[in-house]
C-alpha cells in the first residue's frame, strides 16, 4: 500500500520517534537515545560534536532504552532472549561492535536498577528463586555482592531506564538502595552504602505506608546531597538528604498537584529540576535551593516524558500532548533530536472530564470524534495499577477515535498524579475498588449524552485487562464486547509464575500472597466469576511474558470456553508488550477487526 492510502491510525503507529538522549557526566557529548526508526526499537549513538549518529543494537525483538558507560566509550542496554525481561546486561564500543556481557560472574535475572561508575558499577537484580540482590563490580575484577533479600531491592530507587542517577554519587563513594525490608514493597525506604567497605552508612524510612524514592546525587564530586521523593504529606514532595550530616530538608512548594520527580540537578549543584503534575498535565521547574525560588522551564503544555540539564544550563525534554506525538525539545526553543520520516498525524485533542465516584471526585479524559454524541465509547483502562491517563500521545486511543468511538480515560483510586490516599485506596481491595469509579464513570458519560449505552466497549492491557475481564464478568450487561491485552485471568496462577519484582508488588496490594490471604485472591480474580461473562471477549497474550504470564491466561480462556463463552486469542511470541512496529499494528488492527464486528453502526477510518 501506497503512504498516502495508509489509514492515520496506522500511520501513527508507524510514525518514527526518538526517547530523550541521555548521557554521562564525564562525556556529555557522547548521546545514548532508542528510536523505533528501522521498524524495531534499538538503541542509537549520537556524537553531537559530529553530528554523526548510528545504530548500535541489533535484537530482533527490540531493545527500548540503553545507556552510556560512565567514561562515554560504551553503550549499555538489557538483553534477554524471549521478551521475558530474564536475561543479562550487554555493552558495546560506543562507535558500535558487537555486544558482551557487562558483569562476568552476574547470574541472568529480572532488572531491579543499575547504576554505571567508572571506578565502580552496581547492578540489583531479582533472581529465579524469587530474592533479590546487588552487586558491585569494579572494571577489572569479579563483582562483589552487596546485599540479598528476599523483599525487594532496587539500585537508584526510582527507575528511569539506563542508569539511575540516584544510585552512585558522582564521586563514586555512595551507592543508594531502595530496599522493602520491613516488609512492603510499595512504599520503600532507602539505605546508602558505603562502596569501599560494603557498611551502610545512612537510612531513611519515613514508617508504614509512607515511601521513599531516590532521584539524583547532586553532581558536583565530593557532595554528598541526594534528591528524594517522599510521602510525608498527601501530595509527593521533594526532600534533600545531606549524607555527609544525616540532615534532610523537606522542600516546600506552594503547588496544587504532587511534585513526584527530581529528574536533575544543575551541573554546579545550586538548583534542582522539578517536575509537577496536576490533572493529567505536566510543568517543569528549576528550584533554586539558596532561595528557595521556583521559576518555570518554557516548554509546551502537555506531559513530560523525561528532561534533563545540559552542562550549559540547557534543559532537554520529550513530551507530548494527546493530540500531538512526542518531540524533543529544549528550554530554548528549538527541536533537539527529531527522527527521521513522516511525523504522526495529528488526532483528537483530550478533554479533560470529572465526575462523582464513590470514593470521591474521580478526573481523568474523553476523547470525541467530531460532531454530536451519543458515540459507540470504548473505556480504555489504564495499566499499572500505579499509573494514570495522561495528556500524552496515543496512537491506541486515537485508532479508536478514527473509527468514530469516543474514548473514556479515567484516572480510578489506585492511579498515581492526585496523591498518596488516591493511590493506596486500593491496597487491601484490588480490583474491585477501581471497577467501582470505571463503572461510575461509564454512568457519567451515558447520562451527559457522550456515550450510547448499547455500545460499550471495555478494554485495557496489563492490570487494565484484568479490570476489563472483571467488568465483563461483575457487569455482564453492559458490554457489547471486551478487548483484555496480557490480562489477569487467574490470580493464583499469575502470582505463582511472575517475576519477583510482580510477586512483592501482589503481596503489598493483597496483604499476602495466596497461601496468607487466599479469600482475597479468589474474590478478586476474574476466573471466579467466569460463568457470568455474556460479552464477547479478545484476549491477546504474549507467550513469554513475566508479568503477566501465559499459562493463567490459558486457563481462563479454557474456562470461559467451557462454559460457552465467545473469546478469541491473539498470541503473539514475546512478551509483555512488543519493540516491533509491524507487530504493534497488527494488534491494533485485531483489536479494531473484532470490535467492528461486534459494535454496529460503527467503521469510519480516516
């Protein structure tokens, strides 16, 4: 097919972008960035001296982001062989070659955060018996375990892809761990090591079901400032944690949403860059710790991706709008890096929508195509759960746009961005408090005359599709038909193949894992309710994926089909989510195949 007859939507999906490039501090000029430009995600070299930029990876199943060495002579990323996310961290020269293993004598496992030194390296890692662990590992010599644990650890704390710049001080001498030793994963402390000696030299913990994130040392050597994340008051703050005295600072910040990432310091440690989110939208700000004074970054309205400051004081960022793809710019103005070939078209823009849930005000968006409603609605669930609809670009939601549905976004108790409480409402109730606010929602947009109620459709990937296939069974009325990508179908089955990273996450939502808590398994998983199901239901499964892995998908789909329900499966070879932009539209295109086919009235493309 000609471009030009290639439907937007497709278009879209196919459309080149870049990640934000990100560098070392000793090479500043030596750029690291992925891009899906060649079809499949792979990590890319820029010397911006040159201007010269080449491919460095060449997995067949895609590589998402990688990582400079500390020096700028290497590129770094994670290799595993299925999508499984098992496997083993790889390095290659900078001006490409071939890659080999980064760590000899570190066993294969899951990512749990790595930090690239120079003088020394730490990489965390959760391990087939379901531990976790860290290592040092100096350039020239065999890696030195640091800590084991069967509760989680992370290196850095607040994983960002690449290397945290919240694990190593730029010294070298401090290495931060997130670490859930007193028994919960989702709300950590954080304990700093001495490298040379292995002893910890400082923890913060701020008590039960308060956490903590590690963001970035302060990058002047010798300074022992760490920026963090901490819960203390409903909305995330930030806090510095002076090492060299034990003092912390809490930062006070007249903002109305939560402050929840210190994405870098200024390179001579005098102000701090500070991401604010309120409602599902974005602001940058350089926080000048003398003064305490919070001035703007100039960038457009939409969300932030990631930034960080040049050594000149120049702030690089990639955001988006949900009308517009992703760009990365700068605080000047001016395009940094732009992919090469035909920028995405264009969609919808977002609107921003609030209604009365029964845990309290719920925000999130719609998505309209042109014209009057009432539209055949998609409610599109959002993953996570710790996670939320954002004014950011979706080629997803926008397919569905395409096709004349409305979108419903909706931000349920459990999505991060509207504070501490939002977010753990659902700890000890998974999965039923959300589908509470969903379904309120879904009443909301029926009774405003957006959405037609004999058209609904509920979809969502990840924990999104284990609240559509509880939808489709606890309110079996009101669906035309459901799309569930990488679900939870089987609880019990899930927890007991998932990573460890996945399993102490179930353990902190549940209060304990099957064999502690098993009621709340049962009722919580959809596979109980499996009888009530009248919709029909589109499962896709990756058959190698560790979150959410394949064998309790197969068991429900045996289960609704013995009973006689209507599901297909699309399965595909990796695992949780794909890199390959062929593969990605052939879900796309599955998705919109089986929902055509079961909501009438409906199949404008554009």
């Amino acid at each position: 097919m000609s471009p030009e007859r290639i439907p937007a939507w497709e278009r879209r999906f196919r459309a080149p972008t870049v990640s934000l490039p990100t560098w070392s501090r000793a090479a500043p000029d030596r750029l690291v960035y992925a891009t899906n430009e060649g079809g499949v995600w792979q990590v890319h070299a820029w010397d911006l001296a040159s201007g010269a930029r080449w491919r460095v990876t060449d997995d067949p199943i895609g590589v998402p982001d990688g990582a400079p060495t500390a020096d700028g002579r290497g590129v770094v990323w994670f290799h595993d062989e299925t999508g499984d996310e098992f496997g083993r961290h790889l390095v290659a020269p900078f001006e490409g070659g071939r890659g080999v293993t980064l760590f000899p004598g570190v066993p294969e496992g899951w990512p749990s955060g790595l930090a690239l030194g120079r003088s020394v390296s730490a990489v965390g890692l959760g391990l087939e018996d379901g531990s976790f662990a860290v290592w040092l590992v100096p350039p020239d010599g065999p890696p030195r375990e640091l800590v084991r644990h069967h509760e989680l650890l992370e290196v850095g704390g607040a994983w960002r892809g690449g290397s945290a710049l919240g694990g190593l001080s730029a010294d070298e001498r401090l290495l931060c761990v997130a670490h859930a030793e007193h028994g919960d994963s989702l709300h950590p402390a954080l304990r700093v090591y001495d490298v040379a000696s292995g002893e910890a030299v400082g923890e913060l913990w701020d008590g039960p079901g308060l956490g903590l994130s590690a963001w970035a040392w302060s990058p002047v050597p010798g300074d022992a400032r760490l920026a963090v994340v901490h819960e203390r008051e409903d909305l995330e703050r930030p806090a510095i944690w002076d090492l060299s005295t034990g003092e912390r600072v809490d930062l006070a910040l007249d903002l109305s949403g939560p402050v929840d990432r210190v994405l870098d310091w200024w390179p001579d440690g005098s102000a701090l860059l500070l991401c604010h989110s309120h409602e599902g939208r974005d602001r940058l700000f350089r926080f000048e710790i003398a003064s305490g004074r919070l001035a703007a970054v100039d960038h457009p309205e939409g969300t932030v991706t990631d930034a960080r400051v040049r050594p000149d004081g120049e702030v690089w960022f990639r955001m988006s709008s949900g009308r517009s793809a992703p760009r990365v710019g700068s605080s000047r103005g001016r395009d940094v890096l732009a992919p090469e070939g035909e920028r995405a078209p264009d969609g919808r823009p977002y609107r921003p929508w609030a209604f009365a849930g029964p845990g309290g005000r719920v925000h999130g968006f719609v998505v309209t195509p042109e014209g009057p409603g009432p539209f055949p609605t998609v409610l599109e669930i959002h993953g996570g759960p710790h996670w939320h609809w954002a004014d950011a670009f979706s080629p997803l939601v926008q397919a569905w746009v395409d096709h004349g549905f409305a979108v419903a976004l909706v931000n349920y108790r459990g999505s991060t961005g509207y504070g501490r409480a939002w977010r753990d409402a659902i700890v000890g109730n998974p999965g039923l408090t959300e589908l509470d606010d969903l379904m309120a929602g879904v009443d909301d947009l029926v009774a405003r005359g957006v959405a037609d109620p004999e058209r609904l459709v509920c979809s969502g990937e990840s924990w999104g599709g284990y609240l559509t296939l509880l939808a489709l069974s606890l309110h079996p009325e009101r669906w035309a038909c459901g799309v569930a990508g990488v679900p939870v179908g089987d609880y019990v089955a899930a927890y007991e193949d998932e990573a460890p990273a996945l399993q102490a996450m179930d353990r902190g939502l549940f209060g304990g894992g099957p064999e502690e808590v098993p009621d709340a398994y049962r009722e919580r998983s959809p596979i109980t309710y499996v009888d009530r199901v009248k919709a029909p239901v589109l499962v896709l499964a990756g058959e190698n994926d560790s979150r959410c892995p394949i064998r309790q998908i197969d068991r429900y789909v045996e289960a609704l089909r013995a009973r006689g329900g209507e599901v297909e499966v699309y399965r595909y070879t990796t695992g949780h989510s794909s890199f390959l932009v062929d593969e990605r539209v052939r879900q796309m295109r599955a998705r919109l195949d089986f929902v055509l086919r079961h909501v009438p009235g409906v199949g404008r493309t554009t």
